[in-house]
C-alpha cells in the first residue's frame, strides 16, 4: 500500500505550493504546542506533593496563608503562592561527642573528643557521650523564624550540657547525678528554644557514655580495686571473728563445765567422807577402847607392811650407820 | 492584506505580553516571610519593608535588596581568653542574631560578610573583656549564667546601632589548652591513686579493728569462764569443807585418831622404820624369855 502513494504523480508545482502551506500550517501548530507546553509548564507550578510525615505551608506572595497536610495538593502557579516542605513526624537526631558513621550494612561510631571532653565543676575533665532527639512541633515557626535549624539544636545541646556538667562535682556526673543532667539538660534547651520560637520539642536526651578520660580510666579502676580491696580486708576479718569467737565460747563452756565437775566431785567426797565417819563413829561409840586399839594396831600393822627396812634399835641414832643410797638402791 | 493585518495583531499581542510581562516583574516585587526588603533609589533609601507581601516598585530606578529576618547563627572561632586569675582558656562561642533594622544595617554595614566581621569582632572583645574578670573557676560555676549575661548584654549594646539584634551568646566550650589538659589528668590521677590508697588502708584499718574486737571478745568470754568457774569451785570446796567441819565436829577425838592411824597407814611406803626397843609395839616382844 505503502508502496503506492511513493509513486502517485504529482504535479511538481503543484505540490510546491502544497508544500509551503503545509510549512506555515506546521510552524502553527509548532507555536501553539510550545505555548500549550509553557503554559501547562506554569501551570505545574502550582501542583505540589506532601509526604506523610510532612506538612506544606503555602505562602501566598510570600506571606504565610495556610498549612495543608500530606497529599497532592494544587496552589496558585508562581508568582502567586508559593510553599515550603517541613517535615513534623520524623524524631531528629543529635550526637554530641561521637558520630555514627554507618557503610552499608555495618555502623560504626566515631569518637570526637574535642566534643566528648568536659570540665567539671571541680575542675576535673569527663568525657560524655550523649544524644538529644527533637521533633518540629510547630512548622509556622520553625520555618519562619529560625534558619539551620539542626545547628541550632546541636549548639544549644553542647553549650548546656556543658553548663550542667560545669555544675557538678566529677563524682557526682558519673554517679549519682547523671540522670538529672540529662533531665535538666533537656529542660533547659526547651526553654531555650523556646525563648527562639524555634518550633522545636525536645524529646529526650540520653547520656550514652559518661566515662573518666582514657588516660585517667587506669587510675579509676584502681580505686574500684581498693574498694574491692577493702572489703576483701573486712571480709577476711569477719571470717576470723566468726571462728575465734565460737571456739571461745566453747571454750568457756568446758571451763565452766569442769569446774562444776570438780564442784561436784568435791561435794561428793566431802558428803561420802562425813558419811563414812559418821558410820565410824556409830561403831567406834559402841565400843570405844576396843576400836580405838583396833584402828592403832592396824595401822600400824600396815605401816610395818609397807616400809621396805625395819629396824630394832636401842638408841634413835642408828641410821647413822646404815648406807641408805645401799640400802635403797634398786627400787 | 487580511493576512498582514492578521500577522499584525499577533505581533502586538506578543509584544504586548512581553512588555507587560516585563513591567510586571520589574515594577513589583515579593518579600518571602522569611526576608525584609530595603527598596533603593540610586543610592538612597526609599523604602523598608519588613512584612510580606507582593509591593510595587518605580522599575528600572528603583533596586531591591532583600535581608534574612530568622534567626541566625555566629559560630564565633575557638579564642584564648585569660581569667582572672590568669588562667587560659579556650572559648568557643556562638552568638544567635538576626537583622533587626534593615534601614541601619544597609546604612551601617552593607552586606551579610561585613556584619559578620562587626559581630566576630564585637563579641569575641566583650566575652575576652567579661570573662578576664572573673576567675577560672567562677567561669566554671553558676557564674557562667551570669558571665554569659553580661556579655549579651555588653553584645546588645553595642551592636544595637548597626541595625543587628542579639538574641543570646552562649559558650559552647570552655576548655583548657593542651598542656594544662595534660596536668589536669595529671591531677586527677593523683587524687584517684591517693583515694585508692585511702581505702585500702581504711579496710585494714576496719579489718584490724574487727579482728581486734574478736581477740578482746575472746579474751573477755574465757576470762569471764573462768571467774565463774573459781566461783563455782570456791563455792563446791566451801560446801566441802562445810560438810567434813560439821561431821568431824561429831567427836574431834575420834576424827583425830582415825586420821592419824591413816596417815601411819599411808606415809611410811617403802622406808626405813627404826623402833627403839623400848618401844610399846615391842612390849610383848622382850617378854618372852
């Protein structure tokens, strides 16, 4: 078919003239076209999109007039209205003293020490870690009253956080103190903030790390070790009161206890011994001369039996004569 | 004719367009809401405009120079100031501004990099001046508010006449040189060292005198052991003897017969006995004749 209308006869002159019309025919529609583009161009001017996080606020010949939430939305083209994006969902984040630094899958934190390092009230230096994490709460005036807002966070953050820890004694920032800091130092930007006209919440600020500075942390630990040390110390001591002390008290009941023994053995005699005299006596009343004979010539009967010499002398001096160390020898 | 006519009409339209579109621009002018706007006639000052809005302008004549009105903020380079007490320290500070009165700030300072220079200088001077009275450590201390304070204030004044408003100067670090850093650690690990030295010594302390109070217990039970426990043998050898008294007491005669005859009983083992002839146990024993 195609092949056909190549080779229709046409009058040359004829087709001239169909051809400078149809020249003037095109470079219309060219003009219409390019206004046609320029126009729906301008008038594109006026579409905008809002994310869902997002507010746009449209000025209208830059004057604030309206804020319009997430959606396609249309406003009058430019020079007319104009708008500004601002998103107030998204909960910023500021790092003072470290930054996260993250490559592909890995994230890896940097420590900036000239930001970390703070003086203390008793003019020790600590190194802090925090973050403070904000929200534009109010997007009229975040946009139109403060410019860089993020430095503007950043910077109040460094400067109070300073100002709390100058405050404090070094002890008391590692220690106890450390969560009040945290809630003054987040009190006190809002104000700050606040004072601007920011439009921005404060919605919390952590201490990530409040450690000694790295040259320091040896000398740091050795007092952990003295407190360790210490109670080692008293432990230990505890441990030798807890031994001595009952043995001692054992100790004390086998004194007692003997010596009720002995009291008691004591008694038993003496009671057993005048028992048995009083029995004697009962039988020595009965007859007294014979008994008292009795008990003479007994004893001495028995002492006869237990010396080892006797001797019958005329005179007392007859040891005088006797080699005892002989006589007593073997025994 | 009808078609020179026809290209006529649309040259003027277009012109038309153009020089309208082209007075329109440049008779009118838009301030954001977040600028101010100085309109200038060669030279001079013919207009301010602080609100927004869309205004008209002589075009060609007169020129617009439109400022920032938010808020700013001059991070004012780290500076060495001496204190009081003749400390250095390096102070970081920023100052937040904004361009209060435009009409002065074009009068006076003409572009954004001359005021910045004006507020390097103005600033850096007052915080150098304000804190070189007051010691270190009194910078260190609720002081600061008031240091701060002041120089804000000093701030305010001075560059009240440039058309530019301080809103604050804070300090964002105060911190020691180098060497003085080392020295403070230094210190600081002296303090650590003696503190850990302190409690060492205070556990042995607390461990000798626990150990001590045992030893004084110890000593104090046994002893106590004993005293009751002479008491308790006192008190068994008094009934002892209490019993014996009262039974010997029977017949004295008989006690001391029976306890001598057993003392011949027991005391002479294995000794040299020598009984002179005339004695009463040999009575009967020369009798025999």
């Amino acid at each position: 078919m195609a092949e056909y209308e190549v080779f229709d006869p046409v009058d040359p002159n004829d087709e001239f003239k169909e051809y400078s019309n149809d020249r003037k025919h095109r470079w219309r529609n060219i003009i219409i076209l390019v206004i046609i583009i320029a126009v729906g161009a301008y008038l594109l001017t006026g579409v905008y999109q809002v994310g869902p996080s997002e507010v746009a606020l449209v000025k209208t010949f830059g004057a604030y007039s309206s804020t319009t939430g997430p959606g396609i939305h249309l406003h009058l083209p430019y020079p007319f209205q104009s708008h500004v994006i601002v998103d107030v969902r998204t909960i910023n984040k500021i790092e003072i003293g470290f930054r996260t630094t993250s490559s592909g899958r890995t994230t890896s934190y940097v420590f900036v020490e000239e930001e970390a390092e703070m003086i203390t009230g008793d003019q020790n230096i600590i190194s802090i870690e925090a973050i403070v994490q904000y929200r534009v709460s109010d997007p009229v005036d975040y946009a139109f009253n403060v410019i860089q807002g993020d430095d503007l966070v950043k910077l109040t953050s460094e400067s109070v956080l300073r100002e709390m820890v100058a405050l404090l004694e070094l002890e008391k920032v590692l220690t106890t103190e450390r969560d009040k800091v945290a809630m003054e130092t987040a009190r006190r930007i809002q104000e700050i903030m606040n004072d601007y006209e920011a439009g921005i919440q404060i919605e919390n600020v952590y201490l990530q790390d409040v450690t000694p500075p790295d040259p320091v942390v040896p000398a740091f630990d050795d007092v952990n070790n003295a407190r360790q040390d210490q109670q080692t110390s008293i432990n230990e001591a505890q441990r030798y009161a807890n031994d001595v002390i009952p043995r001692a008290e054992g100790e004390a009941v086998k004194i007692l206890n003997d010596a009720q023994a002995y009291a008691y053995e004591q008694i038993s005699k003496a009671t057993g011994e005048a028992e048995r005299f009083r029995i004697m006596l009962e039988e020595y009343r009965k007859s007294e001369e014979i008994t008292k004979n009795r008990l003479i010539l007994d004893s001495i009967q028995k002492m006869l039996e237990n010396s080892k010499i006797k001797v019958i002398s005329e005179k007392g001096d007859t040891l005088n004569f006797i080699n005892i160390a002989e006589v007593m020898g073997d025994d | 004719m009808i078609e020179m006519t026809k290209m006529t009409i649309w040259a003027v339209t277009i012109i038309i367009v153009f020089l309208g579109l082209f007075f329109g621009l440049t008779s009118f002018y838009i301030v954001e809401q977040t600028q101010q706007a100085v309109v200038l006639r060669f030279g001079e000052i013919k207009n301010v405009r602080t609100e927004p809005g869309v205004y008209v302008k002589a075009p060609f004549i007169d020129n617009v120079v439109k400022f920032e009105k938010r808020f700013m903020i001059y991070d004012i380079p780290v500076e060495r100031v001496i204190t009081f007490d003749r400390r250095t320290v390096l102070a970081d500070t920023y100052a937040i501004w904004r361009i209060e009165d435009p009409k002065r700030f074009i009068e006076t300072l003409g572009t954004m990099e001359v005021a910045m220079t004006r507020i390097d200088d103005i600033v850096y001077s007052h915080v150098r001046d304000v804190i070189g009275t007051y010691s270190f450590s009194e910078v260190l201390s609720i002081q600061r508010l008031k240091i701060l304070e002041e120089i804000k204030k000093r701030s305010v004044n001075s560059l009240k006449d440039f058309g530019i408003s301080i809103i604050d100067v804070r300090l964002k670090r105060t911190d020691l040189p180098q060497e003085n850093t080392q020295a403070v650690y230094e210190r600081m690990k002296s303090e650590r060292y003696a503190m850990a030295a302190q409690l060492r010594a205070e556990g042995e302390k607390e461990a000798q005198k626990m150990k001590a109070e045992a030893d004084k217990k110890v000593s104090i039970i046994k002893a106590d052991a004993q005293k009751e426990a002479e008491i308790i043998r006192g008190t068994g050898e008094a009934s002892a003897t209490n019993i014996y008294s009262e039974a010997y007491s029977q017949d004295i005669d008989f006690y001391e017969l029976q306890k001598t005859t057993q003392i011949y009983k027991d005391s002479f083992k294995n000794s040299i006995l020598v009984i002179p002839n005339d004695s009463p146990l040999l009575k009967y024993f020369y009798n025999i004749k």
